[in-house]
C-alpha cells in the first residue's frame, strides 16, 4: 500500500470517478491534496465556454464541474487563468513536487516524474480508492535505468530521445517498469525538455518515467504557487537532496544509448516504435498493415512525404519553450499553401506567456491558428479534427489508428520538425531551416 | 464485482501486437460520464464498416458466427497500450469477455481487468499461436493460474496474489483497504510532521 500525496482528475472520466464514489456513500477523504481540470474536450477556439464540438461533451463539463465542487475539490475551471492540460498545469503551479507520490486517470501522468516524483496514470477504479482512502495498493514495480551519456547533437531534442528509444527497444520495452531516465544528455535538460522526455515513458509501456531531482529542478520550482515556502522549502530542498538513486545503484534493467546517436525522430506509422531518423525511410520490413493505414511503402524516404495538416500543443511539446522554438523557425516564413497548421498552447499560462513575447503573432503571420489550451486534436472525442484522411505531423505523442480522427494518418515528431514541415508542405528537417 | 474462478469458452483471436485503447474504445464512443452503454463502441473502428456508424464488417473477428459466444479475447503483446481509460475494460466486460489472454500487457490496463472482473493472462506468443490453432474451447483457471485446451495442453499464467483475490473473491479493494484505516492515519501523522509541505489541511475523511 502506498500513500498518495496529490492526485488529479479531468473532465473527461472525473465525473464518473467522483459519481461512482457517491453512489457509494463515499467521501473523498482530502479534497485539498485532489485538482481537477479541464483539458481534454475543452473548445480551443477563441471566445470558448463550456460548449464544446464534441457531441454531449459539454455534459462531462459541467457534471465534472458539479462533481468536483460538491466534493470540495481545488478545480482549474474552463476560463480560470490557471486553466491547462494537466501535465503543464501541475508543474507549472508547483503542485507535483520531488518525492510525491502524484496519480491521475490519465497515463501521460508520468510526465510528472521530470520533477522526481512517482507520477504514474491509473484507471477510474483506482482513482476512487485513491480518493477515499488517500493510498493504492500496488504491486512494487521492476526498475529500469535508461541513460543516455554524451551530448545531443544540435537540433536534437528530447522528443527525439525518447522516440529513438521506442523505436530501438519496442512500444513494449518498459514492460511495466519504473524507469529512471539518467546520464550526461539528460541531466543537461532544463525542466520542459525533462517533461518531454518523461511524457513518452507510457509509450514505452513502463509504469512511470522520472529524473533525479537536481539544482535544475530546485530553481525551477522555487516560488511557484504550490511548492513550499519559507523554512518548509529549506526542510523540503534538504529531504528532496536526500532522493536520488545512490551512485552505482543496480537496476532490474538497464538501457545505454549514446546521445551522439540520435538524430531528429519522425513515426512513419501506427505505433510510437514505427519511427525513424529523418535521414531514413519506412524500414522495408514493415507490417501491412500500417502501411496500408498511413498510405506508404516499405522503403519510402520519410523526408519529402507530402502532408496536409500540422499540429504544435499537447502535454508532450505545448509548453512556452516548445513554442519559441518553433516560432524561431516560423520567423518570416510562411507555410506551403494547403496545410492547416494550429498551434495550441498547453496551459492558460503558457498561452499568456507566449504572447507577452509576440509568439502568437509569429505563429499567426506564418499561417498557424492560435488557440485557447488544451488537449485538441491531440486525440479525437468526436468533435473536431483535420479533414477526413489527412496527413498530420504532430508534436503529439501518439500515432495510433483514428487517435486523431476517423482515417487520420499521424506522424509524431518534435515541435521544430512540425513547424519545417509545416513551411515544407512536406516531412523536412529542421535543422536545415534553421542552417 | 463478480467472483471469477474458472471459464471455458471460445477464444477470439485479436493477433496484433500493440492494441491499444483507442481501438479497445475509441474516445468519441464514450458518450456519456458513466460506466454503461459502451459495449456498441467496443472495438467500433474496426467492428463497423464506417466510422460512427453500426454496420457491421463481416471480416472483423467478433462478427463471424462461430465466435460470436466468445467470451475470452486472444491478443499481441502489450495489450491495452495507451489512454489509460477504464471505458476499454467497461465496454469488454459488458460485452460478455471475462478474460483477455496475450503475451504481455500494459500496466494501467493490466490493473483496469482486475477491478472489474476481467482476468489478464500472460502466456508466451507461440502459446497463444497453439491456442489460436487450435479454435477450439479454452479454460482459463484462476486458482491454478492455468491456460488450457480440451486436448489437455496447458499453459500457466502469473498474475499478482492481490489481483487473484480480489478476482477470487470477486472483492471491493476500497472496503479491504478500510480494514487499514488506522494504519494509515498513523502514517499521515507521523508523514506531515516529517514532510509538512506535502499536506494542505485537515483530513477529514
Ligand atoms: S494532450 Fe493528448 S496525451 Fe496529453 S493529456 Fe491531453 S489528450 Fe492526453
């Protein structure tokens, strides 16, 4: 059994969690230590309130709404400043902090572990139980280190590593373990990038992704809403120094790859292991089936596929310095005529941010959408998505069949690949514009 | 939640590595904030000749004759990768499948079946080929952690002594930790005075 320390609901399965506790006759045993928010079906579009696009989407709102107030809980509600994608949000405030224990019925959670917490997602169940009795029972997870030594290439980017990992060791690699990301190219991220690399542990299929919290971290938390103040910080930092794996601590597994190695990571099909090098192709033993849903060949070059749409946000690359790089790709660019290309901000914050420094104009003068945050068309609940069949790059983190939309082929790839694609009409590399 | 022990039944094989949830249940299928009325949407992208609509394919699995009493699912490695939405083990578990048995599967998912009656069986792929093969009924027995065919070819299955119980018993894991309640305010106490940024207020629960 372990103690939960914060956890978080969205609107899209919290009013289920908190009504099947009710109908239990159960409390929620620490509505202080329980956020929710609104994310997941939320309209992006300028002006937004609880309408959304979704067929009956605005029901999960306001009854998550009802819910979540009823119960006492702390809610980011649809226009609050505070408004975003869970996992920009709870960072962002301090919320998840070192060596918290962080659930939410979302399994990006793992996000969190950027931070040095156990951040790991659940099912509904097992929310409620969290909710009324304030643990989990869990069973202890195998642990995994994967290091990368050395140092990234330039215009290589975390989303690459944890895309060329998926792709070397399967979308089954993690198989269910906690995984402590370590070694010189990661300690050098600052906290964004961490998330980024953190975000996919899921798609590695391990339980949860985490770093060792740091000075990076320290700094980064210091004076955010939620984080400890005062003489509780200075307790706080000195327990957070106490935390990380000892020096040759031994793992259930363990992974190497060299940093050097990577270079900017494209999907070219239906899994996040389905991707490959920019410089590479759609590998020639490539399944039927995939091939047949994203409409390509074994051996096709993956720069110069055509696409019609592009997509920047999601709890993986929609956070302010996910943006400006893009922008500075997009500066006194335009993108090819054809392609729908947004941009959606990860937070209210974010959002706030990044037009107080002309992002948003950046984006808008290159052809982008600018939007409200929140999850989009990271996933599809039957409102709003790209035209039917089209050719999406995305900074998202899943390339699933329909994740998208009905018929929608995704490419999954760095926000600075998104944005060259975008101004290419076609899969390019970015560090060529950026040359 | 109900007891599960022991189920002989036909076997619909599902023989893709990577299954995720979206598939399981794509999200536009989870209409309402509740647990019911999924089984229509279970597995609609690939069930349907259209999306959104009710037309059956012929060609998926689930609508042909012989495994339209199936209620065990044969599946790839890692199963129920993905959104860790709990609509996937719902809309199954409506749908009459009481066990999904595969190589491997993704942890949230894994935990979504043992809560809601449904067993994970892990056995090796060139098993699940035999089992495939064969077409024929398969036992899956939970107090022997067994997979087996008529013929008498078996295989066995780990699966955590927790989950068995709580599917053994077919028991509700808030009322077993309840049992603890004592337990656990003592380590609240002793917790907030060693880590006092980790509590806002009062507990009240
Ligand atoms: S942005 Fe996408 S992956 Fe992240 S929480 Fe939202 S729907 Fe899930």
């Amino acid at each position: 059994m372990v103690a939960i320390d914060r956890i978080f609901l969205h609107e899209r399965t919290g009013a289920a969690a908190l009504g099947s506790l009710k109908a239990a006759g159960r409390a929620v045993a620490d509505p202080a230590r329980v956020f929710c928010v609104m994310d997941h079906i939320v309209d992006t579009r300028p002006g937004r309130g609880d309408q959304t696009l979704m067929p009956g989407g605005q029901a999960f709102i306001t009854e998550t709404r009802a819910a979540a107030h009823e119960a006492g809980l702390t809610l980011f509600d649809v226009t609050d400043p505070d408004q975003g994608i869970v996992h920009v949000v709870s960072p962002e405030l301090g919320i998840v902090l070192p060596g918290l224990t962080l659930i939410a019925p979302d399994s990006h959670t793992c996000t969190q572990g950027a931070l040095g917490a156990l951040a790991w997602g659940i099912g509904s169940s097992e929310a409620e139980h969290a909710m009324a009795t304030g643990t989990l029972r869990i069973a202890r997870p195998h642990t995994m280190c994967v290091r990368f030594t050395g140092t990234l290439s330039v215009g290589v980017t975390p989303k690459d590593m944890i895309l060329a990992l998926i792709a070397r060791h399967g979308a089954g690699g993690g198989k269910g373990h906690a995984v402590e990301f370590a070694g010189d190219a990661v300690t050098a991220l600052d906290m964004e990038a961490r998330m980024t690399l953190c975000n996919m542990a899921t798609e590695f299929s391990a339980m949860t992704g985490m770093i060792a919290p740091d000075e990076t971290t320290y700094a980064w938390l210091k004076g955010r809403r939620y984080a400890p103040q005062g003489e509780d910080w200075t307790r706080a930092v000195a327990h957070w120094r106490t935390l990380p794996s000892d020096a040759g601590a031994t793992y259930d597994a363990e992974i190497v790859i060299d940093a050097a190695d990577i270079e900017p990571m494209v999907g070219w099909g239906t899994s996040p292991e389905q991707s490959v090098g920019i410089s590479g192709a759609v590998p020639v033993d490539a399944g039927e089936r995939a091939l047949a849903y994203m409409g390509l060949q074994a051996r096709q070059p993956v720069a110069g596929i055509p696409i019609d749409a592009a997509f920047i946000g999601s709890c993986t690359n929609g956070r302010l310095s996910d943006l400006r790089r893009a922008a500075a790709l997009l500066q006194g660019r335009s993108i090819a005529p054809g392609v729908k290309a947004l941009c959606v901000p990860g937070s209210s914050a974010v959002k706030r941010a990044a037009e107080a420094e002309g992002l948003d104009r950046m984006f808008m003068a290159a052809g982008f959408e600018w939007r409200e945050s929140g999850c989009s068309m990271c996933f599809y609940a039957g409102g709003e998505s790209f035209p039917a069949g089209a050719r999406v790059v995305s900074s998202t983190n899943r390339n699933f069949e329909g994740r998208q939309g009905p018929g929608i082929r995704t490419h999954i790839a760095s926000p600075e690949m998104v944005a060259a694609s975008a101004i290419a009409g076609m899969i390019a590399d970015p560090r060529e514009l950026a040359r | 939640m109900t007891p599960f022990t022991r189920l002989t039944a036909i076997a619909a094989p599902l023989l893709r590595d990577n299954i995720d949830t979206d598939a399981i249940i794509p999200s536009r299928e989870m209409k309402s904030t509740g647990k019911t009325g999924l089984a229509d949407g279970l597995f609609a992208a690939w069930r349907y000749l259209k999306a959104g609509g009710r037309d059956p394919d012929p060609a998926f699995i689930l609508n042909q004759p012989y495994y339209a009493d199936a209620h065990i699912l044969l599946g790839g490695s890692n199963f129920g990768c993905g959104s860790s939405r709990e609509h996937a083990v719902w809309a199954l578990a409506e749908y009459g499948i009481s066990a999904v048995i595969a190589p491997s599967f993704a942890p949230i998912f894994a935990g979504n079946c043992t809560r809601n009656g449904i067993v994970p069986a892990p056995v090796p792929a060139t098993a699940i080929a035999e089992i495939a093969a064969d077409g024929g009924p398969v036992t899956v027995d939970l107090p022997s952690q067994t997979v087996s065919l008529a013929d008498g070819r078996s295989w066995p299955f780990e699966i955590g002594g927790e989950a068995k119980a709580m599917l053994l018993e077919g028991l509700d894991a808030i009322d077993l930790t309840f049992k603890h309640k004592a337990d656990i305010a003592a380590f609240q106490a002793a917790d907030r005075m060693a880590r006092p940024w980790v509590y806002f207020g009062d507990i009240i629960g």
